[in-house]
C-alpha cells in the first residue's frame, strides 16, 4: 500500500503477553506501518495469559485470548495480540495465528518461528501479522500460492511467500481500510 496514514490516531494496538523481543514487536509495527498503511501503538506487556492454558495440551487456547484481547476497552478499533506461547484450537494441533475474520483481534505467536538465521523469524512474524490483520478487515483465505492470504500450514509454505498480497488481496484491503479509516 505505502501510501500515507490515513490519522494521528493508533488504529491497531499491539498488545505483548508475556516478554516478547522489542525487535520482533518493531518489526512487526514497522510491516503493518508500511504495508497496510496501520498506525500502530505497542501497548505495555501483560501476563501471561494463564486463563487460556490447557495443560493437557501445554498450549493455550488462541479464541480464549482473542476473546479477552476482543473485551480491552480504551484501545484502537483492532487489537494483536504477540506472544512467545504456543497457541492452538480445538481442531488444530498449533497455529502460527488465529484471527476474528471481520472482527477486532488476532492473535500471534513467535513459539515455533524459530530459525538458525536470526531474520528469518522476523520475516515470519511480519507474515503472520500482515496475514492475520487481513482476516479483521474481512479477507478470507486466498487460492492464490504467493499471496500472503493464503493459508500456510508450515514454514516452508509461509517461507515461499513475500510479504505482499496478490492485486485481489490488496484492491479489497486498500477498499476496506478506506471503509473503516476514511481520511478527513
């Protein structure tokens, strides 16, 4: 997109549980700055989210963060939640990621990004932020492979894509922040 901000104001807030590495949270800001064109504000670090534990897992439940990232009150219109805490759902054994599709939260997790090259699971966070972002405005999954809608199941998938949207992706993207932020 890089385009201008559309306002002054935070239009999507990063919430960190836990110690999460400032690099990451930068890098993750920065890519949302420059690709979807998101004023962001990083939030103070939380606890860690024991309310969404399930210790016959070892994980913690990614809806049950959403919901509570969902109910903060006093915060941008969209809410992600970064995390170094493995998530998962009832159905799939981990996520890198879990969004609201059209709603206000996401949640991510830096758990299993981990590389010997130290950029690599910088890129990756990036990926997973812009992808998830993209479920709050609406985007469902995208047929095309090198889209950054489309679902990625491992890290050999999610590292084949650029950090980009296919022209779909990113016509309905620029369309719906237009919709949610218009410029004054």
């Amino acid at each position: 997109m890089n385009n201008a901000t559309r306002t002054d104001q935070a239009e999507l807030d990063i919430v960190l549980l836990g110690q999460v590495d400032e690099t990451a949270v930068s890098i993750v800001a920065a890519n949302l700055q420059a690709v979807m064109g998101l004023n962001t504000r990083v939030q103070p670090p939380r606890e860690k989210p024991e309310y969404a534990y399930l210790p016959g897992r070892g994980q913690f439940d990614a809806a049950k963060i959403i919901g509570a990232l969902a109910d903060l009150e006093n915060m941008a219109p969209f809410v992600l939640g970064l995390t170094v805490f493995d998530l998962c759902t009832p159905i799939l054994t981990f996520v890198y990621g879990e969004s609201q599709l059209g709603g206000r939260a996401a949640v991510i997790s830096l758990q299993r990004l981990t590389d010997p090259d130290p950029e690599l699971p910088l890129l990756r966070a990036a990926k997973i932020s812009l992808h998830e972002v993209g479920h709050l405005l609406g985007i469902g999954h995208c047929w095309q492979p090198d889209c950054l809608m489309h679902f990625s199941s491992n890290l050999e998938t999610l590292d084949a894509l650029q950090p980009q949207f296919c022209s779909a992706c990113e016509f309905e993207m620029v369309r719906r922040l237009q919709t949610q932020f218009p410029k004054e």
